[in-house]
C-alpha cells in the first residue's frame, strides 16, 4: 500500500496567513522609486511605484519569516518599540493623513501530527 494514500502516514497540515498593515514610504531617485518601512528599518527598490511596494511587502515577507525561523522575532519587535496594545484602543487609534500603507501576507503551514500543547 502507499504510505500517501493510507490517512494513518499522511502528514496533515493546515496554512494560516497572517496579515500585516504597515506604513511604508516611496519617493522616487532617478529612474527607480524607492520603498521603505520606517518602523522596522526595511527597504527595497523596484523600476516602479507599484514594483516597488510588491518588493518591500516581500522584504518584509521574508523578514518576518527569518525572524520567527531564528525565535527571534519577540526580541526585535520588542526592540523596534512595538507594545501590545488591547483591540478597543486599535479601533480607536487614528491614522495619519499622508502616510501610505501596504499588507504584508505571513503566510504558515501548521503540522497537526506534531503540534505541542500550549505551556501557557
């Protein structure tokens, strides 16, 4: 019998995605436009606006990724001045006119056969 086909052998995984709105800032250098994240010192470039801010939403991608492969990410956010704020202030929290945002997809595989109980 084929290991894939029997249920029992199958790995069972499930994708969360995570998604982040982040400031971003563009301006334009000579031929190319320039994209970065302030708030996590995140930049790239592309030959367009939009090019541009797909690169930097997959720098932050991959940034966010590394981080949390590294048991990193607690630290760093905790050193770029990120708090934890309760979802009724969030709701409350104006934007800033004149500050441009992109999302930012964190896309993970959850292994159900290997999960851990919470230690919380």
């Amino acid at each position: 019998m084929n290991q894939y086909k029997d249920t029992k052998y199958r790995m069972k995984t499930i994708t969360i995605h995570f998604s982040l709105h982040l400031p971003a800032k563009l301006r334009r250098k000579k031929k190319w436009f320039l994209a970065s994240c302030p708030i996590l010192d995140v930049h790239s470039q592309g030959e367009t606006e939009e090019q541009a801010k797909k690169n930097l939403a997959e720098a932050l991608t991959l940034f966010f990724i590394s981080c949390h492969e590294r048991g990193t990410l607690d630290a760093v956010l905790k050193e770029y001045g990120f708090t934890p704020i309760q979802p009724s202030v969030y709701e409350k929290t104006p934007t800033i006119s004149g500050i441009e945002y992109i999302d930012v997809p964190i896309p993970f595989y959850v292994n159900m056969n290997n999960r851990q109980r919470c230690h919380a």
